[in-house]
C-alpha cells in the first residue's frame, strides 16, 4: 500500500480541520478570525529577540509532547498546561507558536476575545469540542489567547460575569481534567491581566506553569530590532537600514515592547514610501530616521492612551 507524500498529508489534515471546524460553526456561528490552525508552524524560538529565561522553560516543556515517556519514568506525568503572562507586545503569541513548531504541533489559535464576544454563554462549550479535536489530531498546542477574556467582563455586568464565568472555567476545567496523561495536547494560555484569571484555570494539573513574558531590556531591545531589521530587508530583497547607532536609540526606548520596536520600524520605512512617492529617492533608513520615527510614534502612543481613558471621547 503506497504512502501520501508529507505534502498530501498535511494538505489532507488540513482540510479535514477546516470541515470540522465549519461544522462547528453550524452551530456555534461563525468561528471565521476567532479560531485557526496551522499544521505546520515555522516560527522558531531562534526568531523570537530576548525573553531567555521564557525561552529556556518552554523549550522544556515541548517535552511533554515529543517525549512524555520521559515524564513517566520518574512516576509523573507530563504538564497538561500553562499559562504565559506579561504586558501586551511583549511576544507571548510567537512564542507558544514557537513552541508548537519546536514540538512538531499543530497549532490551534483560538482568539477568545473575538470568540466570546461571538459565542458567550456557549464559550465554554466550544472550548471543550476544541480540546476534543486537537486531542484526535496528534500532537497539538491548544493556545487561549487574551485568556482574561474568560471573565466575560467584557460582555456581561459584575454579577452577571462571574456568574457565567464560573461557569465557562468549570466546563474547561473539566475537559482539562479528564485529558488522559500522555495525550499530547499542551494548553498555553496566555494574558496582560493576571487579575482577571479565574484561580481555578491555575490550580495544579491544569495551565499549572506560570511563565513570565516581561518587557525587554536594553539589550533584548537590540536583538528584537536586529531580528525585525533582518526579516524586513529579506521581505524587500535588498538593505533597508543603515548600521543603527544604539547609543543613541536605546535611551529613548525605554518601557517600549517588541510590538513596538516592529511598529516604529515599519512608520520609519513608511516614511521612505512617502518620500517615494514624492519623487525624491530617499536612502536606507538611519540612525536620526528611527530617532525621528520613535518621537512621533511616542507621540502616537501618547493619543492612544488618551483615548483609551476617554479624554478625547
């Protein structure tokens, strides 16, 4: 009996989740933006800049899906979950995809923000049909992005939420619980507010590791704009950048995130496509553009705050 190609393979899988996820949506509604997959995830831990000590633990931990004999032969078994937590931007969705592809996972991306929002009352529901697939597919990470969603504060008044949060936590919960030892399926959940999780998400055999997902240092700042330089100039096929002189970039950088290093660098290459587009033909980007590009973007965040506490609305 022939074998498929790997290629075929995945194609095959491929297809098979998308029918199961539509059928899903028959449903629960549409899950289109609020749940993906990817067979194959090709982020390493090598392109995420910084968070050395993150990246050590969860190197580790994608043990549980390789080799959870490992575990066994010490008389416990393998960790079901865990739960990444730090500021927004700080890199904790690549790094659980990260972790998928360092395991050879598939990676399920369930956006519970989007996902409650759309489902509500039946989030709880869903996530345990979720947890079922991925559990007949191999070896799988099950990320619950912004997992401060599950207080459904977002949705409901105090008393409303906790009422209904409790609810959804305890259906997960009990998936978790019955997930068999050795199933192969790692449950990362990840989120800015620690004081929005529900204790009982934590408790011991379920998102049961903490790993922290800090801010980046001067140093780690350095790495992340040389790892985003470098993917940017590979997209264009030809240098973008001057050499940086980070004497002069990194005291102004500081409390800023890998989210906003990547985001000052594309308004500094923004510029360059106005100043194009103006019939000038401007050079690589240098060390006074990038100074410029984060005064403004400063700025920038500066009105977003604004309008976030509502002193423009």
């Amino acid at each position: 009996m022939s074998r498929l190609p790997a290629d075929d393979l995945q194609w095959a899988l491929q297809r098979r989740l998308e029918d199961v996820f539509a059928k899903l949506g028959e449903k629960f509604g549409d899950l289109t933006g609020r749940i993906e997959t990817e067979i194959h995830p090709e982020v390493s831990f090598d392109e995420v800049g910084g968070l050395k000590a993150a990246k050590e633990m969860l190197r580790g931990f994608a043990r549980a899906l390789t080799s959870p004999e490992s575990y066994e032969r010490w008389g416990i078994s393998p960790p079901k979950g865990l739960l990444l937590y730090g500021p927004p931007g700080t890199g904790k969705s690549k790094l659980a995809r990260a972790l998928a592809t360092a395991a050879g996972a598939i990676f399920y991306h369930v956006k519970l923000m989007n996902l409650t929002s759309k489902v509500g009352a039946n989030t709880g529901e869903l996530l345990q049909e979720i947890l079922r697939i991925a559990g007949g597919e191999g070896k799988a990470v099950l990320f619950l992005d912004e997992a401060e969603a599950l207080s459904l504060e977002h949705l409901l008044p105090p008393p409303a939420a906790r009422e209904a949060s409790a609810r959804l936590v305890a259906a997960l919960c009990e998936k978790l619980d019955a997930q068999r030892p050795g199933s192969r399926v790692l449950v990362v959940g990840a989120t800015s507010r620690t004081d929005a999780i529900d204790a009982e998400l934590v408790a011991p055999g379920r998102l049961d590791h903490l790993v922290e997902v800090p801010l980046p240092d001067a140093e780690a700042q350095r790495e992340i704009m040389e790892l985003i330089k470098a993917r940017m100039e590979r997209n264009a096929g030809r240098p973008l950048f001057e050499p940086i002189d980070y004497r002069k970039v990194l005291p102004v950088m500081g409390g800023m995130s890998g989210a906003d290093i990547s985001e000052l660098l594309r308004r500094a290459l923004e510029a360059k496509v106005h100043q194009s587009a103006d019939g000038a033909e401007p050079g690589p980007v240098s060390t006074d553009d990038l100074l410029l590009s984060i005064d403004a973007y400063k700025r920038v965040r500066g009105v977003v705050e604004k309008i976030r506490y509502g002193q423009y609305l």
